[in-house]
C-alpha cells in the first residue's frame, strides 16, 4: 500500500533518518563480527527449514525456470527430487545467487541472456515441467493493477515457452490479485485461451504458513497438464500445518516467528506479517515492511522491520532505539522458508529483494511433489 506523506510526516521521518544513520555509524565504528555474544543476544534453538522439505531422491524428471528470481521455485522443485534443465533471470544478481548456490546449474542471466522475452526455448523440447512466476506487479494489490496494459506483463512469454518445449505440465505462480473478477478476462484471453488446447489446468491458492512457513503470504498457482492420465492424478497439496494439530496428528502446529528465528519467549509469537516484495517501493530500501496495518504485529513481536543487517552480528552491535530485535538478512530467508545454507548475493536490499519476490520454497516443494505424483513418479 502506498504511503501518503504530508510534508512535516517527510521532514520528520527524514530527520529520523539521519539520526538513525549517525547512530549505526558511530555503533558499528568498532563492530567486530568475531565478538562474544552476550546472554541477551543468544539465539535459541531456531526452526530448521529443511525439515519442511526433505530432500526427495532423483525422480528422473527435469525442469525448466523462467523468471527464476533468487531461485524460491527452483529450491523447491530440486528438493522434491526435479533435475534442473535451466533457469533464465533477467536481473545479474539474482543469476549470481543461483551459480554462487547451485555451481553445475545452467544459469542465464541478464538483460541480455536471460531475458525470458527474447530467449530460445526449443533447445528444451523435452523437458518435463516448465516454472516460473511471471513478475506480479501487474495484478498486485500494492501497483495499479494495469494487468494486460502493464508492459510488465510477461504471461505471452511463459505460454510461449509452454507451447514451444510442450512440457507435460507447467507450474506458472502468481500474487492473489490475479483472481480478481476485474482480471477473468485477462486470465481466459492471455492464460486459459492459448493453453486450454493443449493443456488441462487447476488454479489455487495456497498460504505458506499451512506448509510451516512461518508468515502469513497467499500465492495463486496455476497448474497445467498435457496428458488426460496426469490430469486425472493431479491432488491439489494439503497443508501440512495448521491452528491446531489434527486429531490423528497429521498436521504440526504454525510455526510462529519469533520462536522459528529462535528468539526468548515474550508471552506472544504470531505468524510474521508478509514480508514487502523487495524490488518494489522506495529504492534500496532495506526493509520489510509491506504495510502501515502489520507494523502492528511487528510491534507485538518487539520485531523491528526496518534497516535489516547483512550479518546477526552488525544487527545485534545496532539494536533499534526502542529496543526491539533488529532482523539480518538470513532471519529474513528463514522467515520466507529458505533452508540456512542458501545464500543471496548482493547488498541487502538486493537480498531482500530475491527473499520478498521469491515462492516460499516448502511451497513450491508441495507443489513439486504433488506434480511429481501427477506424473506418476514419487
Ligand atoms: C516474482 S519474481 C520470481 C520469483 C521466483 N519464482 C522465486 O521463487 O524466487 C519475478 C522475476 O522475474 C524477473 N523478470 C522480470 N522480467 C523478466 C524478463 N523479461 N526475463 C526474465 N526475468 C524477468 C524479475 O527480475 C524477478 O526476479
């Protein structure tokens, strides 16, 4: 949501800033990422996010990523036992997370080589599933919604790169904001017209907390099939998590934030708010708060969603003045459900950039897996 600003709201909030800068500086002149942790500061136990996705054996299928971001969709499908054909990512630092990451992937990046409108893709033919999530501005909330008038419409290229390697079923995700009454004739014309030939297609939503992830964020998926037997074997996933456990225990609780980053119990732990979509709003900002309403829950979770540190170390040597924790660019990864050992290239904003625009992993891993299923493996 855009925030409206009266001239003294700008004035005030600047001067903040300033302040806020001197601060950090003169705090982090001595900083020593090596330093003794004090008591206050000791992490405790903190979720382990590849629990939520246990890595699959080989299932033998391939897939191919367009719009691959920081690689959210591409994790997932990978831990769910997918080989990676290759990924195509118009932005540089997000190709290098993926090669810094995965060093035997094929990666193209930048506007030149990874530009998905511009990329050849019948060297895949072949291929088993095609994934991507063609950039959301169009249909979110948070734009003007201009949908097919929004020159960042990039569903033509994804149904261009279905139609051309003819995979036996795609995976396209999208923000809420597609299913809007106002969008069924963007979605029947740009979608369903040029894909229903050929495929047979299940639209849902899913909320990444019901896979554990511990935030509250909707995605829209769109899931095509070329064979009537696959079709006919797709199961929509079902959450594994939940308000409260199931009576024969097949659902595990939410996991809640504070306690998932590992932080002392303060008598209230709730679902992070989402997380901003990081490549939008005010330039390089390193934040990652989406709107005004869930500052409200940040402030119960005495969680500070503002001026995220590289390290645990710089966030803990630069404590917010009202002293509630200041988030690292790896509490923000486990907050989106990214396993430890997946790291972001990039100065922070860019980092939260990838983490805010990317599917949750454990969600694109239970849509994996259930395409895995469909297709009669796994
Ligand atoms: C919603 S994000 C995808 C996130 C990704 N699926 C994940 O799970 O991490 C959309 C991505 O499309 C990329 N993009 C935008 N235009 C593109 C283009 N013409 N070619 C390739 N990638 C593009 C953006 O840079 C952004 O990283």
């Amino acid at each position: 949501m855009a925030y409206e600003l009266t001239n003294e709201q700008r004035d005030r909030y600047r001067a903040t800033a300033i302040r806020s800068q001197l601060r950090k500086r003169e705090l982090l002149r001595f900083h020593d990422e090596d330093a003794e942790v004090d008591d206050l500061h000791r992490f405790g136990e903190r979720l382990d996010v590849s629990d939520l996705m246990p890595m699959l054996a080989s299932n033998a299928l391939t897939s191919l990523s367009l719009f691959s971001g920081g690689g959210g969709l591409d994790l997932g499908f990978e831990r769910a036992g997918f080989g990676h054909a290759a990924s195509f990512e118009i932005l540089d630092i997000c190709g290098e997370t993926l090669r810094a990451n995965r060093p035997q992937w094929e990666v193209s990046s930048g506007t030149e080589a990874g530009d998905v409108r511009a990329a050849r893709f019948t060297p895949f033919r072949g291929v088993d599933v095609v994934h991507g999530g063609p950039p959301c501005q169009p249909f979110s909330v948070a734009g003007k919604q201009a949908g097919a008038e929004d020159p960042r419409n990039m569903w033509p290229d994804f149904v261009r790169c279905v139609l051309q390697t003819r995979p036996r079923a795609f995976v396209a995700e999208n923000v809420p904001g597609i299913l809007d009454r106002k969008f069924n004739e963007f979605v029947k014309a740009n979608i369903s017209a040029p894909l229903e030939k050929y495929y047979r297609i299940f639209k849902f939503r899913l909320a990444a907390h019901d896979f554990g992830v511990p935030q509250s964020r909707r995605r829209v998926f769109f899931v095509g099939f070329r064979l009537k037997r696959d079709a006919e074997r797709w199961v929509q996933p079902e959450p594994t998590h939940g308000e409260t456990a199931t009576l024969f225990g097949t659902v595990l609780p939410y996991n809640f934030a504070r306690q998932s980053i590992g932080l002392p119990d303060i008598g209230f732990d709730q679902l992070a708010p989402t997380l901003r979509s990081g490549f939008t709003g005010p330039r390089n900002t390193t934040g990652i708060l989406n709107s005004k309403a869930s500052l409200t829950v940040w402030n119960r979770l005495r969680v500070w969603p503002n001026g995220v540190q590289p390290t645990h170390s710089m966030a803990r040597a630069y404590p917010p003045e009202n002293g509630h924790f200041r988030l690292s660019v790896a509490d923000c990864a486990l907050l989106q459900g990214f396993s430890a050992d997946w790291k972001f290239s990039g100065a922070v904003y860019q980092a939260l950039g990838q983490i805010g625009n990317s599917v949750c992993p454990p969600v694109a891993y239970a849509v994996a897996r259930q395409v895995a299923r469909a297709l009669g493996v796994a």
